[in-house]
C-alpha cells in the first residue's frame, strides 16, 4: 500500500503521516521541482503561478522524483489539498507518470472550505485503467483511530 500525496503548506502532509501510520503503507511525497511560495499560492492574484496552473487544464507542474516501483503497489491512497474546487495539476502529473492499470486509487483531500467538487472527473482521464474513488475530506486534525477505522472501512469494502 502507498500513501502518496502533494501538499504545499503542511496540512495534507499530516493527514498523509496519520493514514501511513493507521494503514502500514510507504509514504511517498510529491514534490515539485520548483517548490511553492506563499506568493505562488496567494489565489486572489490572478498571475499567481497556482492561478495560473488551474486555469490551464493542460498544465503539468514537474515533480522532482518517482516513486521506485509503482508496480509492487496495489492500494494507493493519493492526497491533495483542494484547489478552485479539484486537485492541483501536479496531481495530474503523478497519476500520469505510471502505469496504475487495476490499481485502486483512494483519495482524500483537505480543505478549507469546498468538498471534491470535481476531482473524480478531473483526475480519472491521469490514470484511465485505474480504479479511483473519492475518498474523504479529512479536515483539522484526524485521528489516528478516525483515520484508521475510515481506511480499514475502505479496504475491507472497497478493494477487491
């Protein structure tokens, strides 16, 4: 199982720790090559490199690794914080950079305010042979027995 995750201010990162924690799986962070600023992220500036990013769908921000052996994965949890109502497009990168065929795809997100809105839609043409799921927006500071009854729930129903 891989707990993989994009996060650009530390709140996903946590979530992401405690699901590693509640489920035993490896810990992957997606890391662009050029780190966010707060300027790059300051969404009221419509020349912000993230505004930008959104706003261009075939956008695809570089990501500074890989994850060794994708293929030795079935279960991966995949992490992001919402931006402008989906996942950032480095998540897009991720999913697009590995061959997930049959690979069940969980993800969860943090927010400040919107759900998933439209990741699902967004995400699944990254990653066309895979099976993803919404998973759960996991606000404040889950835990580690919320997180660990949430995936045992997931993987007892979800994975076949």
């Amino acid at each position: 199982m891989l707990v993989a995750y994009f996060s650009a201010t530390g709140t996903t990162e946590a979530v992401a720790k405690t699901i590693a924690d509640a489920t035993g799986g490896d810990l992957f962070k997606i890391k662009p090559v050029q780190t966010y600023t707060s300027a790059d992220l300051n969404w009221n500036d419509k020349k912000s490199r993230s505004t930008l990013e959104m706003n261009d769908k075939k956008a695809r921000p570089e990501i500074a690794s890989k994850v060794d052996d994708m293929s030795s994965y079935e279960v991966i949890f995949l992490g992001y914080p919402i931006w402008w109502y989906t996942a950032p497009r480095i998540i897009n990168t991720f999913l697009e950079q590995y061959d997930l065929a049959d690979k069940h795809i969980v993800l969860f997100a943090t927010s400040g305010g919107s759900g998933f809105e439209n990741s699902l839609t967004d995400l699944q043409p990254s990653a066309p042979n895979a099976h993803i799921e919404e998973g759960r927006l996991l606000n404040g500071s889950p835990s580690l027995e919320e997180v660990k009854n949430w995936t045992d729930e997931v993987l007892k129903h979800n994975i076949r």
